[in-house]
C-alpha cells in the first residue's frame, strides 16, 4: 500500500512539472488526479477491511451491523465526493 501511495505522488508531480505549461490549470488537473486514485484506493482499502471484519467469525447480527454502519460510511463519503465536484464545476 505505501509503495501504491508513493507511486500516486510520484505520478502526480511528474504531470504537474510534465505538463506545457506549469500554470495552475495543470496542477489543478494534477491534484485532481491524485485526489481520485487516493479515494479509491481509501475505499478499496474500506471495502477490504469491511470483508475482513465480517470473515472473523463474528455473529450474523454483529456483522449486519458491521456491514450497515460501513455501507453508510462509503455512501456518505460518496455524497461529500460529489457534493465538492458539483461545487468545483459550477
């Protein structure tokens, strides 16, 4: 996972010094592409967890609830993700 993460960062300076023009539109773009492979590597990272806590054995109304209150976590974290792109597009 760390070594995914440094690629990210790697990537995302490389496009923003690699592009034309360095201006703020081109780190912006960088940004942004960091900021998406980030999340879903954050809600990859979620999703393995959640399978994980409900394989431990747990009883069947424990990880319901598990799964409930996780579920609600990424549906909620998705809600603000679409919440600040429709704020940044306008």
């Amino acid at each position: 996972m760390a070594r995914l993460l440094i690629s990210l960062m790697v990537i995302t300076i490389f496009i923003a010094f690699s592009s034309a023009s360095s201006d703020w539109k081109g780190r912006r773009q960088a940004d942004a592409i960091f900021t998406s492979e980030f999340s879903k590597l954050r809600n990859n990272i979620a999703v393995q967890n959640l399978v994980k806590k409900l394989l431990n054995g747990k009883g069947r109304r424990q990880a319901d609830a598990i799964f409930t209150s996780e579920l609600s976590k990424l549906r909620n974290n998705i809600a603000v993700q679409n919440l600040v792109k429709n704020l940044l597009n306008g």
